[in-house]
C-alpha cells in the first residue's frame, strides 16, 4: 500500500480528496439553519421557576391591569395584538413569535411565562424588578389571553 501513496498521481488523488472534504464540511457547516425563534436556551429556565403555579387568577381585572405594562413595556416588539410585528422588532431586524397563535405558548408553564418576563430573553430586556410580581403574573394572564377565540 506504502509504495502506491509514494507515487506522485496518488498523493495528488489524495490531496484532492483531502480538499474535497474539506470544502464539503465546510459548506454543510453553512447549511445549517440559524436558530429559531424558540431556541433551546429557554431549557435553561429553573424546574422550580418552571413548575410555580400562578397565583393570580385571568380575570378581566388582571387584563385591565397587564394592558397598562403591555402597551409600556412590551407592545413596541410583540405588537399590540401580540403578533410579533412591533415597530422596535422590525427596526431591530428580530423575529418574534407570534402570541395570537394558540400553540405557540401551548407547551411553556405559567412558570416559563413568568421567568420570561422577569429576566428576559434574547434580545428582550428583563422586567426584573420594574414590575411587582402581582404584575408579572397578570402578563403571564394577559399574553395566554392574546390567543383566546382564535
Ligand atoms: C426589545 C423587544 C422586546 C420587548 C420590549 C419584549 N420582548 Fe418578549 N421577546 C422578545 C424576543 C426577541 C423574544 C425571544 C424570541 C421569541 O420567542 O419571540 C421574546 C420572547 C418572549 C416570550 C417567550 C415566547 C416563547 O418563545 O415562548 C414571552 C412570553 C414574552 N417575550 C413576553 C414579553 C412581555 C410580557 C413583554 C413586556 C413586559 C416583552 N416580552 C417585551 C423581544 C421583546
């Protein structure tokens, strides 16, 4: 074997095979499709945030109260309507989900929802402590709601 890679047109077979793998794993790495909106990451969110039950009931209340922080803090990237198309997201160039679509919050906790909000996500700041936890919950109310008679 030692003396058929010695000879000069098998070193050359060699190298381009060499270069062709090189060019495929390389374009295969480009292939890949970027992430989607719903990466991953949000596997890092805590099991015990993930499982604490909402204390505060949807109500029309609740709405009335998450309506107001909504339409400040939230409503410029997930639009009024929550589908995703705020003016701020489209300056950013941000692709969000859509809220009006039932599935999309189908498979997330209240849990989810509320550690979401408070320390943000991607490109979405954290409302931390800007808002009282009451107010949290009531968003967490106010989103699911965003889906409802669809
Ligand atoms: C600067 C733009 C921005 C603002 C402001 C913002 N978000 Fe977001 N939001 C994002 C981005 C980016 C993501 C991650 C991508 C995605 O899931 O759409 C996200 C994700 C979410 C998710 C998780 C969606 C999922 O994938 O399950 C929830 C819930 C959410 N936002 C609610 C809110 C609420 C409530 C507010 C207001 C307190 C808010 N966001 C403010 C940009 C924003």
């Amino acid at each position: 074997m030692s003396h058929l890679i010695s000879k000069p047109k098998f070193r050359l077979a060699f190298f381009l095979f060499f270069v062709f793998v090189l060019v495929a794993t390389l374009s295969a790495q480009q292939e890949q499709p970027a992430p989607k909106a719903t990466s991953p990451a949000y596997a890092a969110i805590p099991v015990e945030a993930a499982r604490r039950a909402n204390p505060i009931k949807s109500s029309p209340e609740s709405l009335a109260r998450a309506k107001k922080w909504w339409a400040l803090d939230c409503a410029m990237c997930h639009n009024a309507n929550g589908d995703g198309k705020g003016s701020l997201a489209s300056d950013m160039k941000i692709k969000l989900v859509d809220f009006t679509n039932p599935t999309t919050l189908k498979d997330r906790t209240d849990g989810e929802v509320f550690y979401i909000i408070k320390n943000g996500h991607q490109d979405m700041p954290p409302e931390g402590d800007r808002i009282k936890p009451e107010e949290n919950w009531d968003l967490v109310n106010y989103v699911r709601s965003l889906s409802k008679g669809k």
